[in-house]
C-alpha cells in the first residue's frame, strides 16, 4: 500500500528547493543584473515557500520513517513532475508564452533534451537566461539532489533510484557505504567538472557571464544557450573543442570519474568498458563525420570541423 501522507510530506521538499532557487535569481535580479524581472521570480517562490511550510506543519507528526520503496519510487516520479511545472512559472511570467509552452521549455531543461520554443535569446533578461540554463544544469543529476535531502534519512530504495538517475550505471559499486556520502562525491565530481568548463571557456574567449551559463548546460550535455547562433556566437573552434571535451567528461560515468581522481588512474577509463566503447563510437562518427566535410569542401581544415 502506498503511504500518501509520507509521500504528501517528502512532496514539500522539491516544492521548498525550487522555491529557494527561485528567490536566488530573484535576488540576482534585483541586485546583479538589475533587469527588472525579480517580481516573476519572487512572487511563484513565496508562494512555494508558504505552500511548502504549510504541508511540513500540517504533516509533522507523520513518521517518515514508515515509508516504502513503492512510496519512494512515488515521491520521485512526482518530483519530477512538481519541478517541472514550478520550474515553468517564471518562464511563462518573463517571457509570457503560453503554459504549453513555458512547461515544454521547463521539462525540456530539467531533462536535458535541449529543445527550446524561445527565440531572440540575445535580448532576453540575463538573470531568466541564466534561470534557464541552471534548470537544465540541475536536471544533469536529476533526482540525485532529493535522494541526498531525504531518501537517506529514511533508508530506503537510494541505492537504486542513484542507478537509475545518475547519468551512466555506478554498476554495484558503491563510492561509500553511506548512500548520501555517494550522492555527495557525485555532486562534488559534478560541480568540479564544471568549474573547469566554466574556466576553459573563459579561456577560450567567452565572457564570465557566458562561460558560466554554457558550463551548466555543457556538462549536463543539455545544450542551452543564451544566444540564438549558440556556441557559433563567438566563431571560434577553439569554443567549439572546449565543448567537445566537456560533452564528453559529462556522459561518461561520474562514479568513474571519482573513482580515476581517487585511486588517481587514468588507466581505470580504458579499463571501464562502457566508457570504452562510447569513446571508439563517438571517435568514429567523428572521423566519418570529418572526412565527409573535408570532402565537400566544407572546411578548409581538417581540425576545425
């Protein structure tokens, strides 16, 4: 049988951290960027806020720890759901598409499928630009982040919801035995991944503000972008290789990539059979990709397809 007070109650927790990312950009708008558009991020995560105090206060004496893995596998379905629909108010208030439309756009960046409706990006309100890009950011790890706030509290089904959410299996290997502890050294690699992203393509001729914006959706190998010519902003292949790189250190297992720093053995990639053959499949199709377009006369060099 499904609990649906336990379940109503861990419900509140993503209501209350989308409330919290929205009243940060809320906060970046009124402060940083100072592009009027605080209002569409403060008023949906004050509402969210109440609504999430509410069912914590009216849910206290639940016992939590009563919880199933069928209420768990619930909680996490839904979630995806609430953020989705959260996620979208304030793309439909800035930029006062439909709700068909701002929902499409929320979950297309939570997913990291990476299409988009929006159009004019170029002009669009940098705190919203960057909104867009964190949502798609943090769908990289998916449901990861509530696993860390609430699963592991309860001692149910994190282990496998981890398999089933972080991009690429962590196999039957656990990082540590606490499952939390995994979720952290995940998020840590995560993060890490993408500070060296942001750092790169600062180097490489972008600005903060967008190498910062196209590290989130680089990683997560989402694909946003705050301009409507994308990577191709900036003309440069050097921009271009950067991403190529990040794409790639961001689809291959994050347990491996821990797992290499740790035991600092870069051999383990080689020896990791997945990550193998994704790198003979994608080198291919890069190679066939190539010789084609040099074939055509596309590019005039080799290495700048």
């Amino acid at each position: 049988m499904i609990n649906w007070k336990i379940t109503f109650r861990l419900l509140a927790f993503p209501i209350l951290w989308m409330s919290i990312v929205q009243l940060i950009f809320a906060a970046l708008s009124a402060f940083l960027f100072k592009d009027n558009v605080s209002v569409s991020f403060l008023l949906p995560a004050s509402i969210m806020l109440f609504t999430a105090s509410v069912i914590l206060l009216k849910t206290q004496n639940v016992d939590s720890s009563l919880a199933n893995f069928r209420d768990a596998l619930i909680y996490a379905t839904a979630t995806w759901v609430i953020a989705g629909f959260l996620g979208a108010i304030p793309i439909i208030l800035v930029t006062k598409v439909s709700f068909t439309d701002g929902m499409f756009e929320s979950i297309s960046a939570l997913t990291t499928t990476g299409a988009t409706i929006l159009s004019g990006l170029d002009d669009m309100p940098r705190t919203f630009l960057l909104y867009r890009q964190f949502l798609q950011w943090m769908g990289g790890l998916g449901i990861v982040i509530f696993v860390v706030a609430i699963l592991p509290m309860l001692n149910i089904g994190g282990m496998k919801l981890l398999k089933a959410e972080t991009p690429g299996p962590i196999k039957d290997e656990k990082l540590s035995p606490r499952i939390a502890n995994t979720a952290h050294y995940l998020w840590s690699v995560y993060l890490s991944i993408t500070v060296l992203c942001t750092v790169s393509y600062y180097f490489a001729g972008m600005t903060f503000y967008d190498a910062l914006a196209h590290a989130l959706t680089t990683v997560s190998t989402g694909g946003f972008s705050t301009h409507d010519a994308s990577m191709w902003f900036y003309k440069s292949h050097l921009i271009l290789w950067v991403a190529n790189l990040f794409m790639i250190a961001g689809a291959i297992n994050f347990a491996l990539h821990f797992r290499v720093v740790h035991k600092r053995a870069l051999g383990s990639y080689y020896a990791d059979e997945e990550t193998r053959y994704f790198i003979y499949i994608i080198t291919t199709l890069a190679v066939l990709s190539g010789v084609i377009l040099y074939s055509h006369d596309t590019y005039s060099s080799f290495l700048s397809h």
